[in-house]
C-alpha cells in the first residue's frame, strides 16, 4: 500500500504542509495522554515508518531520531492525569492533539488524524481511521509519540517504583493492578480510570 498516497493528493491540490496528528496513552491507568505532530517534506521518505505499535521499542527509537531530523516541523504535547479525570480522556485527547498542532511552526494548512477525531482548529482536517497504519505522517507522528511517552513512563519508574512503569507504562497489567492494591495509588494515577481498586 502507498501510505504517502493522502499527503500526495493534498499536495497536489496545492496544501504545502500537510501535518499527521496522533495519540498514545489513552487506556493506561497511569501517566498523561501524549500527542505528536509532525509536517513531513515532500518526497523524502523514511522507510519503515508505520503503526508504532507495530514495530520493536529499538525500531521505533532508531525511526524516532530520523523523523525530528527530516520533519518541517514536530511537536509533542502533553495531558496530565488531573485534567484526563477533569474533562474526560476523549476531550483530553482532542485537548492534547489541537495543542501539538498549534505549536508547529511552520504552521500546517492541512491536518490529518488519526482515528476518527475531529478538532478545534481553523485548519481543514480529515481523519483517517487506521491512519497511523495507511498514512506515512500520521505513522510518523505515533512513532514519535509513543517514544515521547515510553521514555516518560521509564522516568516515572524511577519516581514511584514497585509498579513496572517502565515495562507496562501505565496500562493495566496484573502486576500493575496487583501494586495498586498492595501500594495505593500515586499522583500520576487516573483516578476515574482507578476507582474500583481504590
């Protein structure tokens, strides 16, 4: 499959910087959301690039560092715990992904996201269930994020040890749940992802 074929046509109807948004950490019941956007150029393809999930954590780290050198443009924000438990993690996802798209500079003329999420931005957009897999700067733009989000976790580990943050990165495994109930929960815990082991 030709997973430039959306930035191709959106080119040639004139839109210069085509940005992919997406999001990782929207399940886990520790840690913030993280959105990435990234404008790729024009013709320079990475080889590789695809679904994060997809590829091993030493693919993702080396594809990475290639995609912050070549991209126009990147940006990763972030959405804390207290905010997902505030507005909810489907606002907070939209919240965190118009926040990454409003840092690019150059600013983009067109977005692309992933999923099936429509955000507040003055910018046209279209999202692209799957994109993160059809669409090479939706796919650049989980890669990134999911790096960003990993090391975040790995950072956490080292704050609040005893609940695997480094190897589960939040989401809910059994060891995860376990130290939970053994430990109670920390600040970075979602509490209204948590509430039955409360």
């Amino acid at each position: 499959m030709d997973k430039f074929s959306f930035e191709r046509e959106l080119h040639e109807k004139g839109y210069k910087f085509v940005c992919g948004v997406d999001e990782v950490g929207r399940g886990p019941l520790a840690g913030p959301v993280v959105c990435a956007a990234v404008i790729m150029p024009e013709g320079d393809i990475i080889e590789g690039v695809d679904d994060s999930k997809k590829l091993s954590a030493k693919k993702r780290e080396k594809l990475a560092r290639l995609i912050r050198e070549k991209a126009v443009a990147w940006a990763i924000c972030r959405v804390e715990p207290q905010v997902i438990d505030e507005i909810n993690i489907l606002q907070a996802t939209r919240l965190c992904m118009k926040n990454a798209v409003e840092s690019l500079s150059p600013s983009p003329d067109y977005v692309l996201t992933d999923g099936n999420m429509t955000l507040d931005i003055s910018v046209p957009q279209r999202s692209l269930v799957k994109g993160d897999a059809n669409c090479y700067c939706i796919g650049a733009a989980s890669i990134i994020a999911k790096v960003a989000r990993d090391r975040l976790m790995a950072e956490y580990a080292a704050v609040f040890p005893g609940y695997g943050f480094e190897k589960n990165a939040g989401y809910g495994t059994a060891a995860h749940i376990q130290a939970i109930k053994d430990r109670g929960l920390t600040p970075i815990h979602r509490r209204s992802f948590t509430g039955k082991w409360q």
